[in-house]
C-alpha cells in the first residue's frame, strides 16, 4: 500500500530538490516585517514560505513558522498555511507509517502544534473539508494538479484524525463531517469503482476509526482491542485500505452517527 502512495510524493520531492536550501531560521526570514507588526507580510492571512536560492539544507528549521507568526495568525490563516508547508513529502520516510511521520513533522514543526492546540481548529478544518471539492477540477488540470487535490484533502483528514483535536470536537462537529466522509466514499463507489481507493478516503476512513477509538465506542473497541491490524492502521499508518477493515469501519460509523444523534 505504502509503495503505491508514494508515488504521489514524488513530485513533491523532486521539486524541492531541484535547489540546495541555505540552512536559515525561519525566525531570522522574518525580521523585516512592514511597520514592525508580525503578521503584516501574510498575504490574505497566510504564512508565505521562502524561495530558496543556495548553500546547505536545513529543511525542518529552514521552512519552520515564525514563533511570532503563531501569536497573531487566525485558525483560517494557519490551516491554509500548515497545508502549504513545503515538507510534508516527509511522511513518507517513517517507517511505521503516515501518522507516525505526520508525528515526526509536528514535532519539527511549529505550525503543526499550534494548529493542534487552537480551540476552534476542527471546526475550520470541517468547514475546509467540506469546501475542497475532490471532483472540482476540469480537463484542463494536470496529473500533478489533481494529485495535489488528494493531497490537500488527505492532510486536513490527518489533522482532523489527530487525538487533541478529536477530544475538542462538539458533537455537533463530529455529526457534521462523519456524513461527509459517508457521502464522498458513496459517490466515489459509484463513479469510480474501478479506480484505485484514492489516498483522501484512506485518511477518511482512518479519521472515523479515531474518532471512534478516541470516543471509546464500545463496538469499535471490542474489535481493535483484539485485531493488531486495525491497532497497526489508526495507531502508525494514517491511511486504512483493507476491503475487511473498511467494511467494519463503514458499520461502525452509521451506527456510531446514530449514537452521537441520539445524545
């Protein structure tokens, strides 16, 4: 499974390859700001990532977020910025899986952590969510356009699968993307059922599954307590492609929406 995602990063990669990155603080890229307000260089609120040019590679410290930067950037600011960040590509190195190098990103990351830490961030990412159409592009669109609308889409269920921001959710949160996520993996089933399971729904089927572990539903619980595959998929991998395990997940999730709607 994880051979065939990869792919995706490849173009990704190489772009970031194709120039050596001066090792610079990202603190230091800031330092002029206009006027002398930390924000004022955001173009419509987002966090603008250096071009590099030459010298040495720094990746983690070279494109982190000004630590100023976090102090005043909206939620909306900063999801669309953490979307952006230049380095996601790295997840693909962590052995175990994407979530554990989602993992291994926030803990080089600033923006990751701040973006966990704000009290309205799931509710952005809802409302990101569901405003990224998977199917809103047109003929004129590249291989590697479309690719990046996967992307996209899989990084905010990577985010919403994210135990602190799970355990902030409302109900009311949570009964407003689960039918999303049903909605997309039915209209996928019927446009596309020969297509390979795109990498958005992998994420989506991995979000519920935390949603539902991290809520401790009992029906859920009883399944992974006993099967290490769906230990391994919503603890390390971030992605869930097993037919099996996919099935259990779609169950669980219409009645686990029954519950929440009954409360």
């Amino acid at each position: 499974m994880k051979e065939l995602i990869i792919s995706i990063f490849v173009g990704l990669i190489l772009i970031s390859c194709k120039k050596e990155i001066p090792t610079k603080r990202a603190e230091d890229l800031s330092a002029n700001t206009k006027g002398g307000t930390p924000c004022a260089n955001l173009v419509d609120g987002v966090y603008q990532y250096s071009k590099p040019d030459t010298g040495t590679i720094d990746f983690f410290e070279y494109d982190n977020l000004p630590e100023e930067i976090c102090n005043c950037i909206t939620t909306e600011g900063l999801v669309e910025t953490c979307l952006n960040y230049p380095d996601w590509f790295f997840i693909t190195f962590e052995d175990k899986g994407f979530q554990s190098g989602y993992e291994v990103l926030r803990n080089n990351f600033r923006g990751f952590k701040v973006l966990e830490k704000r009290s309205d961030a799931a509710n952005v990412l809802i409302t990101k969510y569901k405003l990224t159409d998977p199917y809103g592009y047109d003929s004129t669109w590249s291989i590697n356009q479309i690719g990046s609308l996967n992307l996209k889409l899989y990084y905010i269920t990577i985010f919403l699968g994210q135990d602190s921001i799970i355990k902030k959710e409302t109900k009311e949160e949570k009964t407003e993307i689960i039918p999303k996520f049903l909605f997309r993996y039915n209209n996928f089933l019927e446009r596309e059922q020969d297509s390979v399971f795109p990498l958005y729904l992998r994420g989506a089927f991995f979000t519920i599954a935390r949603m539902m572990y991290f809520d401790n539903y009992q029906p859920f619980i009883a399944e992974y307590n006993k099967n290490v595959d769906l230990q391994n998929a919503i603890n390390y991998s971030g992605t869930i492609d097993n037919p099996g395990l996919k099935q259990l997940i779609i169950s669980w999730t219409k009645d686990y929406l029954t519950v929440l709607n009954s409360k």
